[in-house]
C-alpha cells in the first residue's frame, strides 16, 4: 500500500492534545499514513500564537514537529498549481460561510493529489463534507473530524 497524506486544519491543531495523538498514533507511526499541514496552517497559527498566548506552546509544538520530520510542510507544487487556483475558484462560494484562510487550506489539501484525508473540527466543512469532496473529483478524498473516523472508513473499504 503506498503511503498516504493526511492534512491537517488549524482547527484541529489548536484542540487539546489531537495533534499529539495523531503524531504518534499507530496509522502514522506504521509508516502508512504521513502527517501534512500547508503554510497557511502555519500562518494562522502564527497569527493565533500571536493574540493568544497559551496558542505560542502549539505554534512551538507543530515547528517541533516539522523540524523532526514528524509533520511535513506542504508546498504547492508546479504542477499542482492549476488544480489548486482551481479549487480555490470553487471554494470561493464558500467564503460567507468559511473564512478565506480556510479556503486556502482547504485548496491545498484538494490540490495535493497525495492527500487522502483532511481533518478538520470546522462544523461548516463537516456539516457540508459531502458537497465540499464532490469538488475533487480526480481521486479520493475524504473529510473527516478525526482519526477514529479515518480508522472506521478504511475498515468499511476493506
């Protein structure tokens, strides 16, 4: 089985202790699945860090963890730039509803054609998944509120 990507909304990241137990759960640490978040995860958390500062320790914790190859940093690649503009062009409807550095994130994951799971705790992505994946037709692509779920999902698949 190659290796899939999940990536993660800042949503997610700035919960409890979800990123930690993604990190060392047994689907990322088998070397099956790998942890993804874009710069735009990483700029608003920044920016989180920043107003708020019980925020800075996770800003510390997510460089921790791309320093040490825990999580990746998700740069758009050139030929994944097209797919990306796309989708943010279809997002854009979305924007009253979710804010654009949302839509950003959201793009990017879509964008990466290694992604197989977006987690998000957002309840307008959640409530609304089925219609949010529908725009990334070209493979598989699910949005999910946590790993358990992933777990759950790939059970029924197999």
């Amino acid at each position: 089985m190659a290796l899939q990507y999940i990536h993660l909304d800042t949503s997610t990241i700035v919960e409890g202790d979800i990123l930690n137990r993604l990190v060392s759960s047994h689907l990322v640490k088998s070397g099956r699945f790998k942890i993804r978040i874009s710069p735009y995860v990483l700029a608003e958390l920044s920016a989180l860090a920043s107003r708020r500062r019980e925020k800075r320790v996770v800003l510390d914790d997510v460089i921790s963890y791309i320093e040490s190859g825990d999580i990746e940093l998700y740069i758009i690649k050139r030929e994944n730039f097209d797919d990306f503009c796309q989708y943010v062009d279809s997002l854009r409807g979305w924007l009253q509803w979710m804010g654009p550095s949302d839509v950003f994130i959201l793009a990017s994951a879509m964008s990466d054609s290694e992604c197989r799971y977006f987690i998000t705790s957002d309840r307008v992505m959640l409530e609304n998944r089925d219609q949010l994946v529908n725009i990334v037709s070209k493979r598989s692509f699910d949005i999910v509120e946590s790993l358990d779920e992933i777990k759950r999902l790939k059970n029924r698949r197999t």
